[in-house]
C-alpha cells in the first residue's frame, strides 16, 4: 500500500466524474477479455438474505472493524465496487476512488477440525443443498454456523487486507466496500462463501460424518442345543436327519433365544396361575345361583299355597255339580219307568 503526506493529497474527484472514469476503464477491460462482476445495491440494505447479512454482521462484531467499515458501506451502495471475483482464499475488488484501486483479501482456509466439527453439530439437520443455500436453515444450525469464532465465517486474525490507495490506514474504505461488496455476493451466490472458505457444502448435508470406529471387545458364539433350536422356530429338529457339522449362533440370536424361552415359561406361568384360580373364582358364583334357585323354588311355594284354596273351592263346585247332575238324572229315569209299569198293570186288568 503506498503512503503518502497530508500535501500529496490527491484533489477531490466528484461522484459523477468518478463514474465515468469507471465506465471507461471498465469498457478497456471488456476489450481485453476479462469478465467484470460489479456489486450492484438496490435499496438502502446492503444485504438481505439469511448468508449476506451474517457476513455483515460477523464483520461488524469484531472491534477491529467496527469503527472502520461504515466508510465503506457508501462507496458500495453508489456503486463503486467496479468488479469483485471470489475465489478458494481471495477476494479480488477493484473500486473506483479518485482512481480505480486494486484490492486483494486473503482469507485462510477453513481448518479441518473446525469443518468436522461444525458438520459434526449439524449433521441430520439439513435436508437438502438448496435448503442449506438459501438459507431455510434450522435456527440450531444458524447458530453453529455463525457462532462468532467457530463458524464458517473468518475472524480478523485469519484475513489479510491490501489496497493500491495512498491511505494508510489499516483498512481503507476501500478495503471496506470489499468486504461489504462480498456480503452483498453472497444474497446472489451462497456457494461463494463455502469456496472461500475451500470446503464443500454438500459434505454438511450428509446425515452421517465419518468418524474413527470406536473400539469394541469380540465376542465368541456358542452352539445352541436343539432344545434351544426348536424353542426358538417351534419345529421339532431332528439332528440325525441334520448334517454333521456343528450349528454355531453368534450371541446376540442366544439372548434372543433365552429371552424367548424365558418368557414362554412365564407365560405358561400365567396361563397356569390364572387357570388355578378360576375354581376359586367361581365359588361365590355357584352359591349365588344356589341362593338364587332356593329363592325360585319358595317363590313357587308361596304362589302354590295361595293358589291352593282357590282350586279347593273350584273342585268343590265341581263335585256339586257332579253330584247334581247325577240327582237329575236319576229322578228323570224314574220319572220313565213309572208310565210303564202303570201301562203293564191296566193291561194285566183286562
């Protein structure tokens, strides 16, 4: 970065004459053959989506910066930032001043213990690349990425600032509408941030994370017996039929096995209990239904012996009717017979 005295002061250029001097060096670019990317702001806010306004804000959380970068956010609002290129570990700007400045920011790579860490925490979290970029992130994941220090976003110790304007200031504005034009980058093309960074954010995506196999003691298995074979399938296995080589089950179908077996005779436990004790239970059921007939049978009792003097009554009638009847009809043969016997006799006097 040249220095220079307060009397080499360059003279001011006004905003407008600054604009054309852009334009035209511009058009020279594009003639030779390099492909310009301005930084182009609509509104007030430099940024606006979820991974722009995070690098803003990382940049201005951090002391070292604070009071520098507002004397950029107006060079990148007006358009001054001619052309920014991001690649694996550079920001490449040129920005227009009282002349077109040149500035170059190294970032470091992010660190490998980091990077596993950050897809360790988020790991099962982000369903898609899509999601992840456009930032329709989980607020657990917001926060392990932006996490001041830890995320995927760079601290001042791991950026580097160099700018061709006189200004000897640790960051120009210069520098500033760079950093903030980066931002702004990132509303369009998420991705940027992970190249810098020289990660793949597709390996975020994925559930799983390799990790070193944690170590686990062998295990030997045991030959089960055929008791235990027919247990566990509930078929009679006949080994003289069965070949002769040994049947070996790892240990985890034996526990199976055992487990099953065991909580078959727990069952039959059960059944057994529980048919033990329904004779017990059905005691006081038979002497209910005993208690219930006896109570019938008296019922009928008493209807019988209030029933009884009424079918005297009526057997009585009856027999007087009987008795009646038989009366009549004697008296009416009788009755009869005499005609008769008077006929018979005046006959005999004849």
């Amino acid at each position: 970065m040249g220095r220079y005295s307060y009397d080499n002061w360059r003279p001011y250029v006004s905003v407008a004459e600054r604009r054309r001097r852009a334009a035209k060096k511009i058009a020279k670019m594009k003639k030779a053959g390099r492909q310009i990317s301005p930084v182009e702001i609509a509104g007030r806010k430099i940024a606006t989506t979820f991974w722009g306004e995070a690098w803003c804000e990382n940049l201005e959380a951090y002391s070292d910066y604070s009071n520098r970068l507002p004397r950029g956010r107006t060079y990148v609002r007006n358009g001054s930032v001619l052309d920014l290129q991001i690649e694996v570990g550079h920001v490449h700007a040129l920005v227009s001043g009282s002349e077109i400045y040149e500035v170059d920011i190294k970032i470091k790579p992010l660190a490998k213990k980091r990077w596993t860490d950050i897809k360790c925490k988020c790991a099962g979290q982000i369903d898609s690349l899509i999601e992840l970029l456009r930032g329709s992130i989980s607020k657990g994941v917001m926060e392990i990425v932006t996490r001041k220090g830890e995320g995927l976003f760079p601290s001042p110790r791991e950026i580097s600032l160099s700018c061709s304007c006189p200004d000897w200031a640790t960051m120009c504005k210069h520098m500033a509408a760079t950093l903030y034009g980066a931002g702004a980058r990132l509303d369009h093309e998420p991705g940027l941030l992970f190249t810098l960074r020289g990660v793949d954010p597709a390996e975020m995506v994925e559930a799983a994370v390799d990790q070193p196999p944690t170590a686990r003691k062998s295990r030997k298995g045991r030959v089960l017996k055929t008791d235990e074979l027919s247990s566990v399938f509930g078929v009679d296995i006949d080994m003289d039929e069965a070949s002769s080589e040994d049947v070996s089950v790892p240990t985890k179908p034996a526990k199976k096995a055992e487990r099953t077996s065991q909580s078959r005779k727990k069952s039959a436990a059960r059944t057994n209990k529980k048919t033990k004790a329904k004779p017990a239970a059905k005691k006081p059921a038979t002497k209910k239904s005993t208690n219930k007939a006896t109570a019938k049978k008296t019922a009928t009792k008493q209807t019988t012996a209030k029933k009884a003097p009424a079918k005297n009554a009526t057997a009585r009638k009856a027999t007087a009717k009987k008795t009646t009847t038989k009366k009549a009809a004697s008296r009416r043969k009788t009755s009869t017979v005499r005609p008769a016997v008077k006929k018979t006799r005046k006959k005999a006097q004849r």
